[in-house]
C-alpha cells in the first residue's frame, strides 16, 4: 500500500527523524494561512501516489503567502501520472548546503533489507542505480537486531566526511531503518535528505511504502489508506479477498491465481484483443467471491465479453460454478461469458452449469480466450 | 528418482483440522502420500480418517516419523508453524500459506539456513512426483509420470503447464511451485541443481513471471553449469508498472523485473522462450527428440 508524503513524514517524525514542522491544504486559502504561520517563504507538494512530482510541477516555490495561495492553486487538481492532486503540503523553504539520498529496501535475492545512500540526493535515484551504481553506497542489515551504530557510521562516513555531519547522518539512518522495520514497510526513503547551511540534517521529504501482508497487524497503518487514490471497485475488490487491477481494455478476466490471470492477460493481447483487468479469485474457494468478480468486472463499461479462466487446485471448480449460478441471474449487465473450468472438482461443476443461458464453453485456454476475443469484436 | 519427495516421504500435514488442510490431507492421501500425522493444537488425540492428530510436530515426529511437514495454518500463525517444524527435526517444509508479512520471513529463512532445513514457499502450490508423492494442492490428476521437471513461482499457471505436458503424452520427473511471496525458501537457483543432478529428469521447464531477479540468475545458471535442456516461460508481458500482481513479489518496481528483460536474458542464455503456454509443449518435444 503507498501512503502520501505528509503521512509518511508522521511515522518519521514517531521514530525522531529530524523532519521540519510541515502541514496540509486542501484548498488555496489553507495554503496562504499555512504560509503566513511558517513565516511566508514555503514550498509547496502535491500529495499524490506517484514519484516525478517535481518534474511534472508538482512541487513549488512561494516567496509570501499571496504567491502560496496561487502556487496551491495551480496544484490543486492538476493530475499527475493520470492521479488528480487533492492535497498539498506546505512546508518552510529549507536552505539547503547539500543534498543526500537515504533508502531502505528489500532485496529479494539476499533475503534482506537493503540500505542504500548517496552522497547526491535530490534525484532520480532508480536513475542512478541503472546509469551510475558507483555513486550509490550498499549496506545489508538484520532486521532483527536492527541496525547497529558502527554500521550506521560506516554508511554515513561513505557518503560525508564531516564528523559533525556524518553523526547526524548516522542517527537519522538508523532511525529510518528502525521505521522501516515498525512499520513492515517494503521502502522507506528522504530524498533528499539535506545538510542546511548551519550544518543540521533535515529529511525534506518521506516516502513509505507497506507490505500489504502486514496490514493486519498494523490498524493504525491500514487507517492512513486514502480510498480518493484508488477506484471504487479496486477498493470493493480488496475488501471481498480479490486481487483486481482495472487497465483499458475490453475482455473482463475472472481468473483464479496470479499467474495465470497474467498469462490470460498476456493470451488476450496475443490474439489481437485487449485485456480490462487483472483479477485473481484468489485460492480459496468461495462462491460469493464469484459473485463479487462479476459485479466488479461489469462494472467497467468498456467490457464487452467476460472470460472465466479457471484451473482448479485449492480453488474448486464447482464453488466457481455454484457462484456463476447465482451470480448471472443477479447481474444488471448482459454480457456474453467464456468459461473454462479444468481441475478440482471439474465434473461437478459441469453439472451444475449445464443448461445455464448465456455461458460460452471452451476446453482450452487458447480456445477460451479466441472465442472471446471474437464475442468482444462482434 | 525424483527431487526432494518420493515414496519415502512421511508427511505431517500442520492445519490438519482446517477446511482447507482437511480437504487437501485426504486428496494427498487418496494419491498416495504417506500421511503419518496431522497437527492441530489442542486437537491431539483424535484423528482425521485414522491419521493421528497430535498437540506438536515434535510428537508428530517422535511418535509417527515424521520427516516432512506441509503448512495449511493462517498466516499469522504459519511463521511460527515453520519454526515449530524446523525445530522439531524435519527435512523438508512446504508452507502453502499465502500472505505471511514480508520482514516475518527474513529471520525464518536465516534459521532454517543454520539448521540445513529446506523451506518450500510460501505462498505455494507444494510440490508433486507423479505416480510417487504429492505434498500441496495441486490437481493430482493432470500430472503423469515421466522426465520433464517443471519448477514455477506460479501456481495455477503451472497446473495449466503440467496439463498440457500431460496432453502431449509427455510425463513429469516432479513438479515445484516455489511460491510467489518476495522472499521464499527455495528458489530457481535452488532446485535447477537438483534436476541436473537427478538421472531421472531429462529437461526442465520454468515458469517465471514478473518481478525480482531470480529468472536473470536462474539464465546465468542454466547457461553456464546445465547440460540439460530447459524451456522457459514468463507471465505478465501485459502488467502496468508499480501494481502487485495478485502475488505479493509480482510487480514491477523501479523499471526493474519486468517479462521483457526476463525473457531477453533467457534468450541470450540460449534458453527457448515460449511466448504463449500452448507453445512449451511442443518446445519441450524438440528439447526431447520426440519431433
């Protein structure tokens, strides 16, 4: 789950990362007040789920609050990434002496959390690791022990000299990592991270993302979901168990496993049709989650043909079946239905389904995902 | 032969009392499988179709020889199912159990390192040697004895790639599903070692899908140290960028993991790519001689 910067900058400041005051507007006069209260000079964000907010002028400079409440207004609504732009945080124009970058990821292949940091923040860290894997530094570290000082010295001492500022450095990581840990996070960065003028190290931006996994044991994390970021249906689709992604295309998929929702998807494409979704039914059986997918899938109105592509393991075939039967007479929309059903319990669904109107058979997933590809062009 | 289960394996089945773990205990047994125990706590001193339940793995193994466990416990409570049976002295763990937090896994997956155990999944579909052993949730009836190893981090995907393997008249050695979670405890790297070494497999097929770097290794591996013939396979050619994929380890993040760059580097590897899953049958008949 992504969480906005302004959330993210509350679970830093609960781990005494040295983040500046800041606040959020939701309209432009907010914004103004805001600016008065931090003494004129602010910067302002567009809190969207989206990286690249400065380049696609997201992110603004304001000389007063008169020059705030313009600025606001200019973000307000703009979208970015195809997100519209509800909130901005207004924070103190920071003077800024150097720019760092401090990351905390997962890396996959070692099975560990994986810091990694640059002496150059402020920039397109995905960038760097792709054109310049030198300037970035690397440091593994237990999750359970957290990190140790000695090692958050060693990282810090690789991107600043200065003792003074390098202490500074070496704190704020180690307060990062243990943020990244409390909050099961999957990332957790400041970019950049800065040394004012003064010499004093600030996070001049926060971004955490969540193990969905996780979620359960973290109400309070789960409660800072913004439902605005996300469509209704992605939104009914999680809290039913499904696993739904809307694209632009005209052939709903219901399918059982993220794998093969994938491939079904892939298969679409290949014979000359557009995919709507991603939906995976997940692996237990439920007739009601059947239900669910054909509400959420008619729901688009680009869809002009369903197909059902299930494999039956944990899943049964004939619980998908039981929920088509309950499912269609209950459905407003009227759209053709490819089904292939392989697997558990593959007989009894078959005859559960016998005789119901309106269901394209198919024996084989090429078969399945001709036929409707050929139903959504007719 | 086989890799990792056979005849010999005896199974403890964790969740045994569950809707799921009862359904799937009686399936694996109806195929074969030596079920010698089940674990529920509290539970001890029943059974499930005369297969004794007892209060821990350790009894289980103590009392049943048990020397294998499959997981079907929720997942709050599967990391501490996985210890319990690390700790109790069995060899191999297969954690069916989907949605395990991330971070939980990362002592786990040190632990069982320290104590040589092998953890397969979570997340997973289990694994199956036809005719032999089935330890998971697979449709037992798709497969068919014979010399293609299969090793997947899908599940049903994997299902409809054992069907038509099976559907070509073409049998299977054992097939893996390693589990779609980002951090597993066996991975492409871990198990192609063991089909080059089993005298039974004669070619592999492997089933990837968006996400990580274990397919890129697995290509290094497979061109540089495999005599065998593998075909591959890659879902999510069609995924958006930065959405998870059903599987929690199935995005792609930062412009990096995507089906693209996977099936290029299998390619370079020399490794032939299906492009879609009706074409692995055919690709892994050649691979054979048998066209």
């Amino acid at each position: 789950m992504n969480i906005h910067e302004y959330q993210a900058r509350e679970i830093f400041r609960g781990h005494g990362i040295p983040v500046p005051e800041s606040a959020v507007a939701a309209t432009p006069e907010e914004a103004e007040a805001l600016a008065a209260r931090f003494g004129g000079r602010v910067v302002i964000k567009a809190q969207v789920h989206a990286g690249g907010r400065g380049k696609a002028g997201g992110v603004k400079l304001a000389q007063s609050p008169s020059e705030a409440r313009e600025k606001a207004a200019a973000i307000l609504g703009m979208q970015i990434k195809g997100l519209t732009v509800h909130k901005v945080l207004v924070a103190p124009a920071a003077d800024i002496g150097h720019e760092y970058y401090l990351g905390v990821v997962l890396d996959r292949k070692e099975g560990l959390p994986l810091i990694m940091a640059s002496r150059e923040g402020g920039i397109d860290i995905e960038e760097v690791a792709r054109t310049n894997p030198g300037a970035l530094s690397r440091y593994h570290f237990d999750p359970v022990a957290g990190l140790r000082p000695f090692e958050a010295r060693q990282v810090a001492f690789a991107i600043e000299r200065d003792g003074k500022v390098a202490a500074q450095i070496a704190s704020t990581l180690q307060k990062l990592c243990a943020a990244y840990v409390a909050a099961d996070a999957s990332l957790a960065e400041i970019n950049p991270l800065i040394r004012t003028l003064k010499g004093e190290v600030l996070a001049l931006d926060a971004k955490v993302n969540l193990d969905d996994n996780a979620l359960y044991r973290h109400p309070d994390l789960e409660a800072l979901r913004d439902r605005t970021a996300e469509l209704p249906e992605e939104d009914e689709a999680r809290q039913k168990g499904l696993s739904f992604i809307k694209l632009d295309g005209n052939i709903g998929c219901v399918v059982n496993g993220a794998g093969l929702a994938m491939a079904t998807m892939d298969l679409v494409k290949h014979f000359g049709g557009t995919p709507a979704n991603f939906l995976d039914i997940g692996g237990s059986s439920d007739p009601e989650k059947v239900v669910t997918a054909i509400k959420i899938v008619t729901a688009d109105p680009n869809v002009k043909a369903i197909l059902f592509n299930i494999f039956g393991g944990i899943t049964r075939c004939d619980d998908v079946a039981k929920g088509l039967v309950e499912a269609i007479p209950r459905s407003k929309v009227k759209l053709p239905i490819v089904i292939r059903l392989t697997g558990t319990n593959e007989a009894q669904a078959r005859e559960i389904l016998k005789g119901v109107a309106g269901l394209t058979s198919a024996e084989s997933m090429d078969e399945a995902v001709q036929k409707a590809v050929a139903l959504a062009q007719a | 032969m086989s890799i990792l289960i056979d005849q010999n394996t005896r199974l403890v089945v964790q969740g045994i009392t569950g809707r799921d773990g009862s359904f799937h205990a009686r399936a694996m047994r109806a195929y074969g499988t030596q079920i010698v125990a089940g674990v529920t706590p509290g539970k001890g001193g029943q059974s499930l179709d005369g297969v004794p339940i007892f209060n821990t793995v350790k009894e289980a193994v103590v009392l049943a020889g048990a020397n294998a466990s499959v997981i079907y416990v929720p997942p709050s409570f599967a990391p501490d199912a996985i210890l319990e049976a690390a700790y109790a002295g069995v060899q191999l763990i297969v954690a069916v159990t989907e949605g395990i937090p991330t971070l939980e896994m990362v002592p786990i997956i040190g632990e069982l390192k320290r104590r040589n155990v092998r953890l397969v999944g979570p997340n997973c579909p289990g694994l199956i040697s036809p005719g032999k052993c089935k330890v998971g949730i697979m449709p037992a009836e798709i497969h068919m004895p014979g010399p293609v190893g299969v090793v997947s981090r899908s599940g049903t995907l994997t299902y409809e790639m054992v069907h038509q393997l099976s559907t070509n008249g073409i049998g299977q050695s054992t097939c893996i599903g390693i589990g779609g979670d980002p951090i597993i405890g066996t991975n492409f790297l871990d198990v192609l070692p063991l089909f080059q070494a089993d005298p039974e497999t004669k070619a592999v097929v492997m089933i990837g899908e968006i996400g990580g770097t274990a397919e890129e290794e697995a290509a290094q591996f497979i061109k540089t140290r495999m005599t065998k013939p593998v075909v591959g396979f890659i879902a999510g050619q069609t995924a958006p960028p930065g959405k998870r994929m059903g599987h929690a380890g199935a995005i792609i993040a930062g412009g990096t993991g995507t089906a693209a760059e996977k099936m290029r580097a299998l390619g370079e590897a020399g490794i032939p790519v299906a492009r879609i899953p009706s074409e692995v049958g055919p690709l892994i008949r050649h691979a054979l001689g048998l066209s």
